[in-house]
C-alpha cells in the first residue's frame, strides 16, 4: 500500500471511528492562551481522543475594510491564497494537502478572514500540511489569469444571486440598517470588475499580519508542538500596518419601509436594525429572551401566533447577532403575497407584545432548559469547539466563556430580558423590507382571530439563528 492511500484510510479512519469528540461536554474546557515572539495571539485545546489537528488561522481582514467601489475584495483575496503560492500553483498546493489527507478551508465575513486546517497529528503528514499552510499564508502570488477566471465566477455567482427574492430583501435590508457603513455594503458585479492583482498584493500585505491574527488549534499534539506549529505558521506573515478604523455604526432614527415587486410566489419579509456588540453584557439576557421571542423554533411565540394560530408561514424566525460594533437583530418569513399585510401585523404585535411585557416566568425556565441542555451539541465536536475558540480570540472573550456558558444562561431574570429588550431592540426604529408583493400596505392592526379550520401554512422556508 503506498504512503498516499495509508493517510488516506488514518484520515478516514480518524474521522468515522465512535468517540471522534475531543472532549465531553460537561467537563471545563482546558483552553491554553499565549503571543508568539511575532505578536500572534494563540488559543489551544490538547484532544488526545483522535489522532487529528484542527487549526484556523482568523485575520483581522473581514469586508468591512473592503474600499469603496472594491467591494468584494476581502472575499477575493481569502479565495486566492491558494491559487498559487510560493512557487506551486494551484493544482501542485491542492495535490500537496490531498496527499497527506489534509482539508484546506476557510471564509470571509463582516468582521475577519479565516483560514482552516484539518489534518493528521502524526509525521511527516503534519509536518507537510503544516509547512504547505504556511507558504499559501503567508507568499500567495495572485496569478493575473487565475484572478481573472475567478472574478468572472464571481461575477456570475453575484449576479444569479441578485435575481433571488431572499438575496434581495437581505442586501435591501443591510444597506438600509447601516447606511453608508461597511456592514451595510456588498459586492455588485461592477466592483468585483474592478479589483486587480495590485489590490489583492495591497490588502494582503496590509491585513494579513502577524499581530492581526488569531490561531486557534485542537488536537493530539503537545503544547511544545502547538508552540512551534503557531510560529512557523505566523513568522513569514506580511508586515501589515493597514488602518484598522472605521466609522462607527449610526441606527436609523426612524423607520424605514421598503417594498420591491418581484414575481415570487411569496414575500419574504425581513425586518431588522443593529442592536448588539460582541461582548455586551446584554449578550445573555437577549439570547435567553430571542428564545421564547422567535429563536426557539417550535416553541417561539412568533411561530405560534404567525403560523399555530394562522397558517399565515411554514417558518419564522428572529435572532441576534453580535460583531465587533452592533450587528443586527432580524425578524424574518415567508408568506402567500396576499397574506403579507395581515402577516406583518401579527409579526409587529407580537414583537409589541413582547416588548411591553416580555417572558412570562413559565416561558423563561423553559427557554433556560432548553438552552442549558443544547449546550452540550454547541462543543461535541472538535470542528464546533474551533469554531468557538477562534470567535474567543477574535473577539477576546474570557478564556472561561464556555465554561460559564450555561451558568449565565440559569443567571437570566425577567426583568433583565425587559431591560435588555428595551435598550437594544427600538421598535419606532426598526427597517421592514418586503420582496414580492411590493404594493402590500402595512396592516394597521393585527388580527388576534386563529386561522380559520383547513387554513395551512405556506412552504417558504427560512435559515435558523
């Protein structure tokens, strides 16, 4: 058997053998934290379970540095790293990692760029995964005539995307929660075009440095090898020096109504403002009051009233969610055209409702429950555990975050959710976008009548926060 089909069965082996959970989720959770030489900032976990290393590499390089104009180049630059680096191109770095049964991945958001590793803990296979990662970091090339096939899918990507109903009413609605602001802008066809290699070797030298950078790893090695696996993945990145400040983020002062016609079957309405901050010491008390408002699926009052007692949506939702300054709160479904003015109402007098009274006691001990005993699914795998260790790093939590997790949740009061509700969540301020039926006035008045018998829900369906 070659050396290349033995990694490929450990690795396959390592990733479907029972008990791959690095560690169970009842116990603290063992998070080591120090700075490289360089100024990188390092989260480890040490999972002795499966012999695999799980790494991401988080930069401070989200798309809220993208320029006027380049919107788009944040998402460019992280999808070109591995295009051709160091002298291999892409073909030669995507054989390197398949070689060794390593999976390379990574992303773009408002906030940071990440980059990620899943590998084998043994040598030479993590030594080669690790010093291919390396190099594709820290001396990517940006060939012209990569760059140029891979604006041209993202152009037609963009432009596919712009014909949808849900892709319209979410861009309509960030553009008007923040205005002028990073957060609110997105990448059109026009800017993509724009972008050339000079713009990807600026963005690159300026955001993608060592002391802009978070490493977060879980596995079977040791501190010693976590150490030296942080600095060889560090030590040759760019200088940096980009300008990290950026405007702060200015609500609405009123309300905003948008209605855009589009021949969907259904509206899809998406209501919202920005509301919270990563780190807020409201984070608890919202996300204990979200459950029993629109977070808790079956059990939320939004899908009780909008589609229990009305028939008026197959899903409907709310969610918060925290970044670096106040990402959004939203409210979102889908309804029959028709319906949309009568679906509204009840959407806007349940949130009233919620408002001016908040949980009942009842409601609150169940949303506690619930949320205490799914803490347990949020850290049952090594990749979930990354996941939160580079959103600490990121966004400098407490190293016992986790560990106190379901401790804060229990802490919640009623009159912490009011008071957390009412600082954050402004209903004469909040944005209503609507795709579909365009011409649907706002119901002045929800009905509190159930649906009449035989009325169904329609089949729109909508992403769970």
């Amino acid at each position: 058997m070659s050396r290349a089909m033995r990694t490929v069965l450990r690795f396959l082996i390592a990733l479907f053998v029972p008990g791959v959970f690095a560690c169970a989720a009842h116990a603290a959770l063992p998070i080591q934290h120090w700075t490289t030489p360089n100024g990188a900032r390092v989260y480890f976990v040490r999972a002795d379970t499966i012999p695999m290393l799980d790494v991401s590499l988080g930069f401070d390089a989200g798309s809220r540095f993208d320029p006027a104009g380049r919107e788009g180049l944040a998402s460019l630059v992280n999808a070109m790293l591995a295009r051709g680096a160091a002298g291999l191109d892409e073909s030669a770095i995507s054989e390197g990692f398949a070689r060794v049964g390593a999976q390379r991945g990574g992303g773009v958001g408002d906030d940071r760029a990440s980059v990620t590793l899943r590998t084998l803990a043994s040598e030479p296979e993590l030594d080669d995964a690790i010093g291919l990662l390396a190099r594709v970091v820290s001396r990517p090339e940006f060939p012209e005539a990569v760059l140029a096939r891979e604006k041209e899918r993202a152009i037609q990507a963009i432009r596919e995307a712009q014909t949808r109903p849900g892709t319209i009413a979410q861009r309509t609605l960030d553009r008007a929660m923040y205005g002028s602001h990073p957060y609110g802008a997105h990448a059109e066809p026009e800017s993509v075009a724009a972008i050339g290699r000079d713009d990807l070797v600026a963005f690159h030298r300026g955001y993608y440095d060592a002391r802009g950078v978070v490493v977060s790893m879980i596995g079977a090695i040791s501190r010693e090898r976590a150490q030296a696996i942080a600095e060889q993945l560090t030590r040759d990145l760019p200088a940096g020096g980009a300008s990290r400040a950026i405007a702060p983020v200015a609500p609405p002062a009123t309300a905003i109504d948008r209605r855009i016609e589009h021949p969907a079957s259904q509206s899809h309405i998406l209501i919202g403002q920005p509301a919270l901050a990563r780190g807020d010491p409201d984070f608890f008390p919202l996300l204990v009051g979200n459950y029993v408002l629109g977070g808790g699926g079956f059990v939320s009052r939004l899908y009780d009233e909008v589609r229990e007692r009305r028939g008026l949506a197959y899903s409907v939702y709310s969610y918060f969610s925290p970044m670096l300054q106040p990402g959004p709160f939203t409210i979102g479904l889908q309804t029959q055209r028709e319906q949309t003015a009568v679906a509204l109402g009840v959407v806007r007098e349940t949130l009233a409702r919620f408002l001016r009274e908040g949980p009942t006691e009842a409601e609150l001990q169940a949303a506690k429950a619930n949320l205490v005993g799914g803490f347990a699914l949020r850290i049952d795998s090594n990749r979930k555990i990354l996941d939160n260790l580079a959103m600490i790093g990121f966004y400098r939590l407490p190293l016992d975050y986790l560990d106190r997790w379901t401790a804060r949740v229990e802490a919640v009061t009623l009159e912490q959710v009011r008071a957390a509700f009412a600082r954050h969540v402004h209903p004469d301020a909040l944005v209503t976008v609507v795709v579909g039926n365009g011409d649907a006035a706002p119901a002045p008045a929800a009905s509190t009548a159930p649906a009449a018998p035989g009325a169904r829900a329609t089949t729109g369906g909508s992403v769970a926060r």
